[in-house]
C-alpha cells in the first residue's frame, strides 16, 4: 500500500526549496537568456533534440544555468541524471556510477549522465578516471566551471568535451525571470506584494547578471514582511533585501589576469576612469598591489616609452612606496600612477625598436663588430682604433660613421609627446628615412 501523504510530503519538501529552486524551467522553452548556447539551430540545441549528447563542459559566472540546463539535458535525453559537487565525490564513487551506467545500457537501457558541479576543484586523478568511459560513451559528463576549463580542468578531459561558454544574464533577463516568479510561484502569489518596476530594476542592476542572487532577494522581500502589513516593495526595500555582492575575483584564476588586462588596455586607451574602475575592483578583491605595480611599470616602457619618459620614474616611485607602506594607503599611490598612465602620451615605439632587433639577432646571421668599434685591447686587432672618429673630437666626421655595419633602422618615433623632439633630432641623421 502506497503512502497516503506521499504528495503532502512531496508539496511541504517543494515549499521548503528556494525560490530560485522553486523557479528552475523544467523545458529548453522556458530557459532565460543563453540564447546563443541554447536557442534554436545552436550546436547544444541540436545534441539535445537529436540525443547525441556527448560530454560538454558548461563555463560561466555564478546564477547563469549551468545546474539548470545539465537537468534539462537529462531530462530531455531520458538518461539517469546524478549531480554532485566535485569536491564532494571521490575516485569510489566515481567507479560506481561508471559502473551502475555500464550496466544500464548492456540491459538495454539508457546510461547515466554525471553532473559535476564546480568540475575546477576536481583532482587531477579523480579527472583521470573518467577519460576511457568518456571516450568510449559509458558515461556522459557535464561539468560546470566558473574558471576557464583549459586551464582548470584536465586537458586530456578537456578535450573529449564540448565546451559551451555561458554569459551573465541582462538586466532585461533578471526582470523577466523576477516577473514570472510574481506571477507563478504559489508562495510568493499568497502574499499579494506590489512590486515596483524601480524596484525589479534595483534587483536586476545589483544582481550582477546572477538569477539566483535576484530570485533570493524577491523571497526575502517578500518573507520579510509581517502577513497583516499590506506589501509594498519599493526601491528601498529592493536594496536592503539584497547582499553586497561578493566581487568574481580569484587571483589564482581568470579574473586574475582578466582584470589587470582591462586595466593595461584601459590605460592604454587613455581612458582614465575606467582604468580606476579596474583598478578599484583589483584592490578591492585583494590583488596584491606589488603585482598591480609590476604590470603598471611594463607598461609605463612599453606603451607610453619616450612619449613621455617620466612615466617609468613615477612607476618605479610608486613602485617603491607600495613596497614600503602597502595597503590601505598605496591605493592613493597608484590611484596617482593610473592616472597619470592613462593620461600620457603613448608609443610603443621603443618597445617596437627591441622587439625588431631581438628578432633580427635570434634569426639573421651575425653581424660583425666594424673594425672601427672594436676594442683597441683585442690584440688581434691592432689598428682597431685608427679608423674610429671620437665624436667628442670630431663631430662632423662622427655623423658618417658606420656603428652597425649594416643599413638598419629600429627605433621609428611617434609624433605624440617628447617623441617630436626625437623625431626633430633625428630628422638630420635620417633624412632619407621616410617610415
């Protein structure tokens, strides 16, 4: 005799979920958003629709659907779906899923698709023990990654997997999944809240492109209230029922070199307030700031060089005073620094000038010291001196003398900054150098 308050249970379970739990799609047709991984004639669509799954690796922030669309995949491809954490599975329990699916598909039925959640904290021999039922189709896997899976996960699984790359949620995309939750889920309905379009707005904004962060701060919105109160939420009461979001910073990951990229090409663009923005994220998130310092001094000779030769001085300053008084107060110092790049002239032609000629040294054949540069201590070159005009003594003749021994021209100056006066100078050694 079956349970007589099995489905009473089931609706009290149901009702102690999340909301963002609660609002999971249940078909491909209701997803929010992703429409370049999931929409109509896309690759995933196509191996869902045809069941021709194969192992795929869902990379994308926090609350954009990863867990939500590996359940879909399950669901519509009818195979036995287990979902766990990766830093919640050992190397056992991995042989007993493989296992379990083996014998489900040699009985004739479907096999097992193993969902693993945060798939970068996966050890590398836990990795390696899913390769060969990978390969061979006993087990499909879908991994879920915050971090860029060619680095985070094991290459050889890397590249058995389809990699599907998934985007924030727009703000459009919060405010219609925020509106459906209004307008479907029970226990929100019971309590009849007015929520204002400022408000759903406020939640979309301050979400960071994470549904679930925005369907949580509805239900605490909505919770929040007494139940003999008539609810009101306005923008107010949208910004309290939402955390501070926790900045997507790993500085052993992506963001790592993804922030302090957007903060070199920020100042390299001369955009000085986005270079402080990025700036601003990176200290904030705890980046060391002697990292930030480093990165700041390569720039300050490749990007801006003879444009404005101060500006390796004041990296190598501000360089110094980080050293000495770090945080919280170095953010003034480089705040100044960034500022000051962003602003600058920039020319990347002494950069250019190194490269080229590093280039020509590994590449070309050597070129010989003129017997006129070399040293007049090499005793096998007596008269190494005679031939060499001393510019000191003789300018004019000094202009004609050959210091490389070939025709070659490197350094090719800008027009923005001190690199008009070098041009200017130049212009009579180079007269015929029209680059």
């Amino acid at each position: 005799m079956g349970d007589l308050w099995a489905q009473q249970k089931a609706d009290r379970l149901a009702q102690a979920k999340p909301l963002a739990d609660r609002m999971r799609p249940t078909t491909l047709d209701e997803v929010v958003g992703q429409a370049h991984v999931l929409g109509p004639g896309t690759l995933l669509h196509r191996m869902i629709t045809a069941d021709r799954m194969g192992s795929i690796l869902l990379w994308g922030p926090p609350g954009t659907g990863k867990t939500t669309i590996a359940a879909l995949v399950a669901k519509h491809t009818g195979r036995t779906f287990v979902s766990t954490n990766a830093s919640m599975i050992g190397v056992r329990e991995i042989r007993d899923v493989i296992d379990q699916s083996c014998r489900r598909i040699q009985e004739g039925g479907t096999g097992t698709i193993l969902f693993l959640d945060e798939i970068h904290r996966f050890a590398r021999n836990q990795q390696d023990v899913l390769l060969g039922d990978v390969e061979r189709g006993v087990l499909t896997l879908i991994g879920a990654t915050t971090e860029n899976p060619w680095y985070a996960v094991n290459s050889a699984l890397a590249s058995r997997s389809t990699v599907f790359q998934l985007e924030s949620l727009s703000e459009d995309d919060i405010i219609t999944l925020l509106q459906r939750a209004l307008e479907t889920d029970a226990l929100v309905r019971a309590r009849k809240p007015r929520v204002s379009d400022d408000a759903l707005a406020t939640w979309a904004t301050r979400c960071d492109g994470d549904a679930r962060r925005a369907l949580n701060a509805l239900e605490v919105a909505v919770l929040g209230h007494s139940s003999d109160e008539p609810l009101v939420i306005g923008v107010d009461e949208a910004a309290q029922s939402i955390q501070a979001k926790a900045l997507r910073y790993d500085r052993a990951g992506d963001a790592h070199y993804d922030h302090i990229s957007a903060l070199i090409k920020a100042i390299r663009g001369s955009d000085p307030d986005a270079a402080i923005h990025w700036l601003a994220v990176m200290l904030s998130s705890g980046e060391d700031p002697r990292f930030i310092c480093r990165r700041l001094a390569i720039l300050a000779s490749e990007d801006i060089g003879l444009a404005s030769p101060q500006a390796i001085q004041m990296a190598a300053a501000a360089w110094m005073v980080t050293e000495r008084i770090g945080m919280p107060e170095c953010q003034l110092t480089l705040s100044e620094l960034v500022l000051y790049l962003a602003t600058c002239p920039k020319s990347n032609a002494s950069a250019q000038a190194i490269w080229q000629a590093m280039a020509d040294v590994r590449e070309e054949r050597s070129i010989s010291v003129p017997d006129a540069l070399r040293s007049g201590h090499d005793p096998t070159h007596d008269a190494s001196g005679d031939c060499y005009v001393n510019p000191h003594h003789d300018p004019e003749s000094a202009e004609s003398q050959d210091y490389l021994g070939e025709a070659k021209v490197y350094y090719r100056p800008g027009t923005e900054g001190f690199e008009t006066e070098i041009s200017r100078r130049l212009q009579e050694d180079r007269p015929d150098d029209s680059a």
